[in-house]
C-alpha cells in the first residue's frame, strides 16, 4: 500500500499569525513566551492537518522562526563569526540578529531559494568553521510531535546544497574543504534522531538540480556513503528539476529512497524505475507544490496504478517540493469566484489530494465521489477556459515577427528621439514610484473600504501627482515621473485592470522572514478591456511642459509575480499579457506620451535552473518585452528597468530587448555591473543607478559624481542617463529631495566638466 507525506508545510499560518507574532516581538510588544508558544501552536496545528489527511508521516523540521537555512546553520554551529555568538547558546533575540542587522553587523546575506521567491539567509563560511554543533530546536520540535504521538518523519537541508548555497568572504576559500567535519556533523545528527527511535529522515538536496561541478557531485557520493550507513534510513529528496542524470550515481550509494519532482520533470521517472535498486524507496512529487491549481487526480492514479503495484508500501505520494510556496488554505478565501475557487488547491486541500491518491489506489470504490468531485471540477474548468476570449486567440495565433520588432534600428531610433526631445547631455531621471507616504495609504485604504468615492480617491491621488510634479521641476530633473500614487503593487495595479487575473483575500506566500507576498492569479486569456495609465499620465503630463514617462510592468515581470496557468506554456501567457501591454503602450503615445518605461525587474528570476534550458527562456522572453514595445514610432522612447539583478551573463539578450535606454541596479556595487556592459559593448543607452534607494543614507554629489565618472570610462556620455537605482517608494520625502538635489547637481557638475575638456580639446 502505497504511503503519503510532505516535504514541507507553509510556516506562516492561515491569518500570517508568524509574521504577527514574529513583528510584535521585534517591537517589543510581547515576550519571546508568547512567540514560542504561537510557534508551537502553528506548528501542532500544521502536524494536525497532516494527520486529519490521514497522511502516513507527519513531517518536522519545516519550521523556522525566520528561515530554515539559517536554523540549519544554529544547528551545525556554522554561524558567521563576525557576530561572535556562540550557536550552543543562541538565543532568539541573537537569531533574528543573525537575520535582520544589529548595530554593530550587517545581516546575513539573503538571496533566493533557487526558482522561487522565497528569499533564505547565506551561511558565510571559512577555514575557521568547525560545525561544533548549536541549538536543539530541531530535536526539540522531533520530541514536540514525539509527545503527542505522531509518526515523525524530520526533514533537513543536506550537506551539499548547504555547502553548495553558502559563501565565504575569502574568494579563492574551497567550501568543500568543510565537507569532512560537516559529514561528521550531520552524522552526529543522524545518531541522536536514531536515538529517538527515528525511522526515517528526508535529506533535502534540490541542488541536484542545478549544474553542479564534476568535484561536487563526487562529494555528493562520498557524503551519502558515510551518512546512508548510519541506520537511519535516508530519504533523498531532489526538487524543483529534473535529476534523472543522477540517477545511476545515487543508486549506487546506501540510501533507502528518494525523492523526485514529478510535476516539473516527469521524464525522469523511467531513469530511476531502471536504475533504484528493488528495496528502494520511490516517492514520486506528483501533486504541483509550486502552484494553485487543483490536481487531475483521475490522471495522477491512472499513471501510478502499475507503480503502486510492483512498489507497494515502497511507493510514497507526496506534492513536488514543500507545500511553503502555496497559500494555506482556501477556507480563508470569502470572497473569491466560486467557480474559481473550484479550480483551486492550496496547502491544505493538497493534504486532502494526496489521501485521496493513495485511497484511490487501495479502494477505488471508496475514492469514488472524491475523484468524481475533482474531475467535474477540471472539467469545468476545461470547459469555461476553452471559451476563450477569441479576440485574444485570434490575435496570438497572428503574431509573426514584425511585431516584435520596432520600425528602424536603435541608431536611427536615437537620431530621432534626440531631435524630438532635445534632452541634455546626461538626462536626469527617476525610475518611477515617489515616498508612498502614509496619506497616499490610509486614501488607498479608505477608498478600498467604500469610506472614500471614487471621485474624491481621483482628486487626492491627482493632488499627489502634481505635488510630485512641482517637486520634480524644482528639482530640475529632465525626465519627469507621475510617482505612481495610484498604485499599491506594480503588478496588482495591472492585473486589477486586466481580463483573466483574479486576488486571494488571503493568499499569502512566505518571501523571507516576516515578509508575505499575495501573488495574483493567472486563471484565464488576458485581456485589456481598456486604457490602464492614460488618463493619470495624460493628467500628470498636462501639468508640466518636461516629458512625463509613462510607466509600466513588463510581461515577464507580471507572469513571474504570479500563479499562472498550468493549461498552457508560461511563454503563451506571456505573449498573451505582451499584447495587452503594447496596446497600452500604442495609447500613450497617442495621448502624447513621448517617452514609456516597461519594468522588468523580474526579468533575471525567470531563468531556469539548468543553463542548458536558459536559451529557450531568454528567447521568448526577449521576444514578447520587444512585442509590448514595438508598436510605437520610431520618435517614442522605450525605457526598461532592472534591479537585484547580476546579469553579465545575459547580456546579450538584454541587448535584444532592445529598449532605447535600460535603467538598472548599480550603487552598491560601485559600478561593477556596468563593466559587463562596457566590454560587451552594450549597444543602446543606460541609466545605471547612482543612488542607493535601500538605505536611508542619503548619498552627497561628490560620492554620484565619482559613479557617473566611472560609468564616463565605460559608456560613452552621450549614452548615458543620471538616475537612482530603483522606485523611491519606500523612502521618505526629505531624504528623497536631499538625495536628487545632489543627483542633479552631480550631473550638471559632470556636463560642465565634459564640456570643458571639449573646448579643450577643440582648442588644440
Ligand atoms: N517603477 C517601479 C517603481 O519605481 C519599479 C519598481 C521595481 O523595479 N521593482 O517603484
Ligand atoms: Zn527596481
């Protein structure tokens, strides 16, 4: 009989009662009492909808009291030295140091978790690491579920993705020099949950996923020979690709099964049915950990029925990856269409998805009325679907290339734009939101709670526009921006006003920490009924004779910041959001707009994991941001904005988007980023960041001046744009105005100086 579990369950709760709890303690509102025993209840509670789905193990080892990288690292005793706590000894009030900053050290770095959003601490290691050990929280939640009697399965990071995704402030320091004492650790583990009677532990290995050097996988060999012996049965669990090029590398190792990613990958199932040895353990990711869409269940038994009955007790059902990346539950979901919601499966309904597998399999009669309920649902869900939008299809089906291209090449594009708007040299920018002060927030709130009309919400969000407006004139920026008053989040803003996006009430998704994002859904054709920005940008443009950009999300920032459809390539609803986007684009400029940024700060994310699938990625990618683009004259400039970005390694598609300016991410790495683009010899113009907008610091003229001058000794200053880093929405106005007042002054500073060395060098 096959057997069900998870790798993970959200840590946050159904209301986000971590975060709250987490946030009043930071503030000092309540006691670290009261934050454990929150925790402790989330976390019985979580184990109990494992059980209530009648689930074979109750997974431990999924929580954190802010990230499990960085639990892992209190539990080795791997803990960055410069913090110099002892990990033995750790207290909360430390970790979250760890975490946040104190006054003395910068947090630990925070990067993503793999193709996800969620964001996890970066273990800093060095020759002085020594993994003595630290914390018992993970023992101590294992005898929590111990106590109440349930069938614990623990799960951990293993060694190599920990050591794989940590880093060292010494470049050239070796990290698999640890290995050897890390292995030992690990053990030690391995014995104390022996020691309670742990049957099985889930070793978390998703970089198996990625291209891990030769020297890499031979130490991925060497640990699970020394850790598969310990009598403690391994569970090795790959996620989020295919590993199917592993496969005979781990048969051969003493592990007692694994793991694998049926929904990202099912083509790797035949490579492990042929290489597993007969006594292993085979538990096949089949429920979408990654995304909200309720499950064909009928398929997912039909395709398992010859598994479970060669496998038996060895076949164990399980979702892809842990369910952390999902909303909890839909029971929180009021509002939402009920059809809609039909369609749907969040954490908890995919508890009830997998017991409903495994009864399928073991009394199909019994599972009856469950499959039939789902299948209805899909069908329903097939069916309304399949009334497409047919204005939609019709225009998909006719995109051909010239629609992904503008009418003449940059050069004669900038020739153009030049006479047209006559900037300065060196233009000053910003890259679109303004302080999003508490005003423009309790407007916004009252407005969504029906205390505001319309029309009175219009008319305060027009008086920010135009103080914006005033600002930016005094301030002598060249190209001005309408400061995005009107919108809470870049993408909602837009899905709110498009044809096949629907929002969750509380369809909340950890991203790191204390922090929840609410992406929206994809669930039908997009479509864009009608004019999104015209008429704000029309306004804001009508108060002031500087150009007024109008300002956009991109199609690969919008499909990446949400659940999207699992009906149809990601690339179709890209191309789908794509075309809603250029309309928009076509109608500014005939409300005579003359310049229009599309953002694309997530552009990078959608990289895949493998390098070996970026081409394809980087291909329709580039293609739909040129077709939201290209529908403009030659005389209408197209801006783009980046940020977090490292991206040398893709430049050249950056090239192919082909935007007449690119604005990106800069200041903090003192320009580092932009010696990529002077030696690919990026072709079109840049704005690259002299601001940092993530700290409150406000940057003096000389400090903007040495930037841009070492930005002159890449780019050539013709081609080059003067502008902080990022949005300006989380700053304050005072900072804000010190800041730009020395951005421009930089920037006039340096025209003066070029100008000088001209009439030099025309002199002689
Ligand atoms: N235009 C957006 C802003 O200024 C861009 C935000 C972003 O890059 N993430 O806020
Ligand atoms: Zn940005």
């Amino acid at each position: 009989m096959a057997r069900t579990h998870i790798s993970g369950f959200s840590r946050i709760g159904a209301q986000r009662e971590l975060k709250f709890a987490q946030e009043a303690f930071w503030r000092g509102e309540s006691s670290e009492a009261d934050l454990l025993e929150i925790a402790e209840a989330l976390r019985a509670r979580h184990w109990q909808l494992q059980r209530d789905a009648q689930l074979d193990f109750v997974t431990v080892g999924d929580f954190a009291y802010y990230d499990p990288m960085l639990n892992l690292s209190a539990l080795l005793g791997a803990l960055p030295a410069r913090f110099g706590f002892d990990a033995n000894t750790l207290s909360l009030g430390q970790y979250y140091e760890l975490a946040r900053g104190n006054a003395a050290q910068p947090a630990q770095e925070m990067t993503k978790w793999f193709d996800t959003n969620y964001h996890y601490l970066v273990p800093e290691l060095d020759a002085n690491t020594r993994f003595h050990g630290g914390v018992s929280w993970f023992f101590d939640e294992i005898d929590e579920a111990l106590a109440q009697g349930l069938p614990v399965k623990p799960v951990l990071i293993g060694p190599i993705t920990f050591l794989w995704l940590s880093k060292s402030h010494v470049p050239e320091f070796d990290r698999l020099s640890l290995l050897p004492k890390l292995v030992i650790r690990y053990n030690r583990i391995l014995d104390t949950l022996k020691q309670r009677g742990i049957e099985w532990v889930q070793l978390d290995e998703p970089a198996l996923c990625v291209d891990l050097p030769a020297q890499w996988l031979d130490a991925f060999s060497a640990v699970y020979e020394a850790l598969g012996t310990n009598g403690v049965k391994v569970l090795l669990a790959s996620y989020f690709d295919d590993a199917a090029q592993h496969a005979e590398r781990v048969a051969r190792l003493p592990i007692a099964g694994v793991h694998l990613d049926l929904v990202r990958a099912p083509q790797q199932l035949d490579a492990w049915r042929a290489a597993l040895p007969p006594h292993a353990v085979l538990s096949v990711g089949v429920i979408d950990g990654r995304n909200i869409w309720r499950a064909d269940l009928s398929a997912i038994v039909a395709s398992l029925r010859t598994l479970d009955a060669e496998l038996g007790e060895r076949l164990w059902i399980a979702p892809s990856c842990s369910l952390q990346h999902v909303p909890v539950t839909l029971a929180s979901e009021q509002k939402l269409d009920g059809e809609l919601k039909s369609w749907l499966a969040f954490a908890t309904e995919k508890l009830a998805e997998l017991s409903t597998l495994a009864l399928a399999l073991r009394d199909p009669d019994a599972a009856r009325d469950a499959l039939a309920a789902a299948d209805r649902a899909l069908d329903t869900r097939r069916r309304s679907t399949a009334v497409v939008n047919a204005l939609v299809q019709r225009r998909v089906a006719a995109v051909d290339d010239t629609l992904a291209q503008r009418r003449s090449p940059f050069a004669e594009r900038n020739r153009v734009q030049r006479e047209a708007l006559a900037l300065p040299l060196l233009p000053t920018t910003t890259i679109g939101s303004f302080p999003q002060t508490a005003s423009i927030r309790r407007a916004r709130a009252a407005y969504k709670r029906g205390e505001l009309r319309a029309l009175d919400y219009l008319q305060r969000m027009r008086a920010e526009i135009e103080f914006a407006v005033r600002k930016q004139e005094t301030l002598d920026l060249d190209v001005l921006v309408h400061g995005e008053a009107e919108r809470n989040d870049m993408v909602e803003y837009f899905g709110e006003q498009l044809w096949g996006y629907a929002f969750t009430e509380n369809g909340w998704v950890q991203s790191y920490g204390s922090r929840c994002v609410k992406p929206p859904i994809i669930y039908g054709d997009i479509y864009r009924p009608e004019p999104m920005t015209v008429d704000t940008t029309r306004y804001a443009q009508s108060l002031t004779p500087r150009p007024m950009k109008g300002m956009l999300t991109g199609p690969v920032t919008m499909l990446q910041w949400s659940f999207v459809r699992d009906d149809q390539p990601r690339s179709t609803t890209a191309l789908q959001l794509a075309l809603a986007i250029r309309d928009e684009v076509v109608d500014l400029e005939k409300a005579g707009i003359r310049i229009i940024q599309i953002d694309e700060p997530a552009f990078r994310e959608g990289l895949p994991l493998r390098e070996s699938d970026w081409p394809a990625y980087l291909e329709w990618a580039t293609r739909v941001f040129r077709i939201s683009a290209s529908g403009v004259a030659d005389r209408t400039q197209i801006h783009t904005h980046m940020c977090y970005s490292e991206f040398n390694d893709i430049l050249p598609s950056i090239a192919a988007m082909d935007a007449d300016v690119i604005t990106i991410e800069t200041s903090r790495s003192a320009m580092e980023l932009l010696d990529g683009f002077g030696a690919f010899a990026y072709p079109n113009e840049i704005g690259p960041g002299v601001y940092d907008i993530h700290s409150p610091r406000v940057p003096g003229e000389a400090a903007m001046l040495r930037l841009l001058e070492r930005a002159c000794e890449v780019i050539p200053a013709e081609r080059l744009w003067v502008n902080p880093d990022c949005g300006l929405k989380t700053r304050g106005w005072p900072e804000t105005e010190a800041a730009l007042t020395h951005m421009v002054r930089a920037a006039k500073a340096l025209r003066l100086k070029l100008a000088a060395r001209q009439d030099v060098a025309e002199t002689a």
